[in-house]
C-alpha cells in the first residue's frame, strides 16, 4: 500500500518537474526567435 502510494505520487510530481522545465527551456528560444525576426 505505501509502496503504491510513493509511485503515484513521485511520478506525477517527476513528469510536472520535466514538462515545466522543457517549457521553460522552449519559451525563452521562441521569445528570442520571434524578437530578433520583429527587430529585424
């Protein structure tokens, strides 16, 4: 039972800390990407 209980709640909290860090890592290459198109 606790064993159970550690795996469904270390996995969601493993896959929230990658998607938010992939998202983090992909929005500021967009931001700049679009910025220096718009600049220039």
């Amino acid at each position: 039972m606790s064993s159970m209980f550690i795996i469904t709640l270390v996995v969601p909290l493993a896959v929230a800390l990658f998607v938010t860090e992939w998202v983090l890592t992909s929005r500021p290459q967009r931001l700049t990407g679009d910025g220096r198109r718009a600049d220039r």
